[in-house]
C-alpha cells in the first residue's frame, strides 16, 4: 500500500510542477506508475500502465515493408503511432504541427540530407530522437549526436528491449535539454548584466551618480514602470544613443 501512497504523491507532485512540460508530466507519470506496477498496479501489466498515458511516436522509414515490425512493436509497448512519414524532407514542420513526444528514424544509413533535417528539426522543434540504423560507423554515430539523436541504435533491436531504450533516449534528451537551458539562461543574464553596467555607466557620467546610485535609480524606475530592470536599462541606453 505504502507504493501507492508514494507513487501518488509524486504523482500529485508532477502535477503542480510540471503540467506545463506535457510530454514530461506524461513519461514521469509512466515511470511512477512502474514503480508500484509490479506489486500493485494493475497486477504488473506494463503495457495497460503505458497506455494510461500514451507517449507518441512519429516514425519515420522509407521503407514501409521494413518499419512493419517496428511499428507493431511500438504498438504492442503501448505507444502510440501518430505518423509515418517515408522521408526527413520538412520534417521540422511536420513535428510542430503533430506534436509527437517521441521521432523514431529508421535506416539502413542516415544520409546527409537526414542528417541536415534533424539539425533543423532539434533547432526548431527539439523532440527525443531516436535513430535504429544498420551503420556502424563511429563518425556517423558522432554526427547523429551532433545534430540531436538522443539513442543510436545499430542492428536489430529485440521488442522487449524497445521500451527501456526509448526511456533512456528521453532521459538522456531531458538531460540535454536542461543543459542547454542553463546554458542559454547564463547567456541571457550575462547579456542583461552588459546592458546594466553601460546604462549604470551612462547615468553615473550624465548625472555624476556614483556606481549604487545609478543602480539604486534603474531599480527605481523599473519598479514604477513596472517593468524587468534589464528592460528599463536598455531604454535608457536607447535614449542616450539617440540625443547623440
């Protein structure tokens, strides 16, 4: 009892935190449900846990024949199939307007044109990518990474190992995701704190304020106006450039 207890406080947990990340909310969800799934839930049937709350694939093979298998495996896992496309042409555009969780590709090589279309793809409209390919070769696997293949899978995969290797690429793609999330919060504060210190420079010369009270006075400003104070220090300095 004491695993569903657990597993639903986190559960309600998820709830508040992340019902903004959707895809998030709904793979954390599945693997909480695991945790008690073997005792509790559902007399351990994995796959009714899954389908509670089905994560999407969008497959994508040229070959229709040879995705077959592939695809009834992913169904059989519980997943859901929400498109099969038979090429990476514009496949960016394709992911934002379906909005799976999960690109599956699969290949005998990927191409570079493949390759070039998940660079755009992850730039755009970044999604766990996972590549089931015949190519074993160490540099295709490192531009595969580079352009955002989260798993790289060489050969035949056997069905009961396609969902732990689907998690691990959506772990490992979260992963990547909060780095680059850091990265690009760390970019931005640094940017803001440039911006602060030429408008403290700019009220400190005009005004002859020492270094705290220019800051003391953007601070102030920016509360009135009720705006970030990043914001309130590039208006200034836009004003000052253009009584230049």
């Amino acid at each position: 009892m004491l695993h569903i207890v657990g597993a639903l406080w986190n559960l309600t947990v998820l709830v508040h935190i992340q019902l903004r990340d959707e895809f998030a909310l709904k793979f954390h969800m599945v693997m909480i449900l695991f945790s008690c799934g073997h005792t509790y839930c559902f007399n351990g049937n994995v796959n009714a846990l899954t389908r509670l709350y089905m994560i999407s694939v969008m497959l994508v093979d040229d070959d229709v024949a040879r995705s077959a298998p592939l695809k009834q495996s992913l169904t059989d896992a519980g997943y859901q199939v929400i498109a099969h496309l038979t090429s990476t042409a514009n496949l960016d555009d394709a992911v934002r307007n379906l909005q799976p969780d999960v690109v599956i590709i699969d290949t005998d090589s990927p191409s570079r044109d493949t390759l070039e279309n998940l660079c755009v793809m992850n730039e755009t409209v970044p999604k766990p990518i996972l590549m089931f390919t015949h190519d074993g070769d160490i540099e295709k696997m490192r531009e595969a990474t580079k352009v955002g293949v989260s798993a790289y899978v060489v050969g035949d995969l056997p069905s009961e190992k396609l969902m732990p290797v689907i998690n691990a690429a959506i772990v490992r793609f979260e992963e990547v995701k909060s780095l680059r999330d850091a990265l690009g919060d760390a970019k931005l504060k640094l940017a803001e704190r440039k911006v602060l210190e030429k408008a403290k420079g700019i009220l400190m010369k005009d005004h002859g304020f020492d270094e705290d009270h220019a800051y003391a006075m953007l601070r102030s400003m920016a509360m009135r106006q009720n705006k970030r104070i990043a914001v309130l220090a590039k208006e200034v300095i836009d004003t000052a450039t253009k009584l230049l």
